[in-house]
C-alpha cells in the first residue's frame, strides 16, 4: 500500500504485485532509451530472489497535489512506465509487478518516499556517465541524493551499447561489503542470463608471493557461494588497477563492481578509480552499494579497499 504524503502524490497503481514476497527491487524508469535494460535487469534480480519488482516514473511538480494524470508530462511518462511493464511481465518467470507513477517535488523524493514506503530491499538507477551534457548532470545528481537518503542496497547501472545479450560478467573486487554485493548481484544475473562470472582483483607487479596469496585467498572467500554458475577466479597483473580493469572488460558484456565507501556516491562517479572504470570500462556496468556499508574487514580487505578508494596506487 502506497499512501501519499504532501511531497509525493501517486498518478497512477498498476499491476500485480504481491506484498506477501519477502524481497522487492525498486526500479526508477526515465528514459525511454534505457527503460528496457534497467527493467530486465530488475527482473531478473527479482527472479533470483523470488521477489517482486516495482517500476516507478516520477513526474517533477513544486506542488505534487496539484498534478492530474492528464497532464502532458505525466502522460509521457505513463506510456514510458507502461513499456517498462510490457517488458517485466515479458519472461518465463512468473514474478510479480508493480508500476506506480508518482508526482514528487524532485526524482529523488519521489525514489526515497517510495522505498520507503514501499519497503523495498534494493534501488536500481540508471547512469550515463560522466558530466557531458546538462541530461547527465542532473542523472548524476538524482543519484547522489538518492544515495545519501537511502540506506538500502543501492545498484547504479551504466547502459550503454544498447540491448545485447551478457554471456560474461566480470567482477572485480576489493573486499567488504560493497564487493559482496557485487559478486551476488553477478551471480544472480548471470544465472538469469545462463552466462560466465569471472571475479578478479588487480595485483601491482612489486606483489610479494605472500602477498599474491592473499589475493587469491580473498578470491577464493569472495566465490565460495558461488555454486550455482560458472566461475573464475583470477588475479589481474597491472600496475593501474583503473586501467588494468578497463581493458579486461574488453572480453566481457557486463562489469559489476563495489563501491568506494559510504554516503554520497559524488566522490565514486567522478572522482575515483570506480568512476574511471565506470567511464572506460566496455559493455554494460553497474555500482553496487551494499546498505550500511561497512569496513573492509580484514587487513588484505582494507588495503584492497585503500587500492580502489584512491589512497593509493591508481
């Protein structure tokens, strides 16, 4: 049940989602362009978890109650929600499936209240990368203010390429709760996806072979759940991780990695090795931010997690 608030007003209620499923994945819809990968990638999150999936579209008024389903603005991103359906209940898993279209003072809002409210486990956003036009900055700043209010699991997908099919996935990690989130959510696409998961991290060339032990002792950790799809551990030598981890996505569709820290995601998008990677790396690539977040954990955690966080070789 969605009750609306003076800041968020709901246009519209669609679909079929039953409450009585323990996890459910918010998946805020924008763009027509990219409507349909966020969806699939929703969906089969959803799948995996024997969840449901919500789509929500957010139209921007200063005065929310003052906005009726006829509007212009609210019917175009009625139909954009209505595509976003069509591909959802579109699979061989039956899961349940939500639309709501909302008026809210600003995407964030409308995004944060509905989580809440809506009780959902993990967001997933869109992203285009980088600040190259005003579209991109405002992407930008909807998703780090969704990042500062939720404390939910939190993915960020780069679509890019257009709609291909992921028969590789690459992870690569650097320990803690961030990373966890990434080899799972991995895990769980490339096993709607029939696909390849290889989990790796970067090791500098002055590595001592104590220390390329611990690397792949944390490979190891980091895949031991993984038993359900194909997987490959491996150890990346480069002497820039950033880099390094550019041209290894060249051999596979999809990257998903941890990020860097808590809070704002400002610092991860444009101003880290997770943004230069996010920037470069082929394919699709999504963020994954653990809810919480969290230290590193052990010592080859945290200085994994120096590594990427940019304190540092990059």
């Amino acid at each position: 049940m969605v009750e609306d608030s003076g800041s968020v007003t709901t246009l519209a209620d669609l679909g079929n989602a039953n409450s009585e499923r323990e996890y459910r994945i918010l998946v805020s819809i924008a763009n027509p362009a990219t409507c349909e990968t966020l969806i699939r990638t929703g969906r089969a999150l959803a799948a995996a978890h024997d969840g449901e999936l919500l789509a929500l579209s957010v139209v921007v008024s200063d005065d929310p109650r003052s906005v009726d389903a006829g509007d212009p603005d609210a019917e175009s991103r009625r139909e954009v929600l209505d595509r976003a359906l069509a591909v959802a209940e579109d699979g061989e898993d039956e899961i349940p499936v939500r639309g709501l279209l909302r008026a809210a003072e600003s995407p964030a809002t409308g995004i944060h209240e509905t989580a809440e409210e809506c009780d959902v486990d993990c967001l997933l956003l869109g992203w285009h990368g980088g600040r190259s036009s005003e579209t991109d900055v405002i992407i930008g700043n909807v998703v780090d203010d969704v990042s500062e209010r939720t404390d939910r699991d939190l993915l960020v997908e780069r679509v890019g390429g257009g709609i291909t099919p992921v028969d590789s996935i690459l992870v690569p990690i650097a320990g803690g709760v961030h990373s966890s989130l990434a080899v799972s959510t991995a895990r769980d696409l490339a096993l709607a996806a029939d696909a390849t998961l290889t989990v790796g991290t970067v090791v500098g060339p002055g590595a001592t072979p104590d220390e390329r032990d611990s690397y792949a002792e944390m490979l190891e950790e980091a895949t031991a759940d993984v038993d359900d799809v194909p997987v490959e551990a491996r150890l990346l030598d480069g002497e820039s991780i950033a880099e390094t981890i550019v041209v290894e996505s060249r051999n596979y569709d999809l990257t998903v990695m941890g990020a860097t820290g808590t809070g704002s995601l400002e610092d991860l998008l444009f101003d880290s090795v997770t943004a230069k990677v996010a920037r470069g790396a082929s394919g699709h690539f999504i963020i994954a931010r653990r809810s919480g977040g969290g230290s590193a954990g052990s010592g080859v955690r945290r200085l994994l997690s120096g590594l990427f966080d940019g304190s540092t070789r990059r």
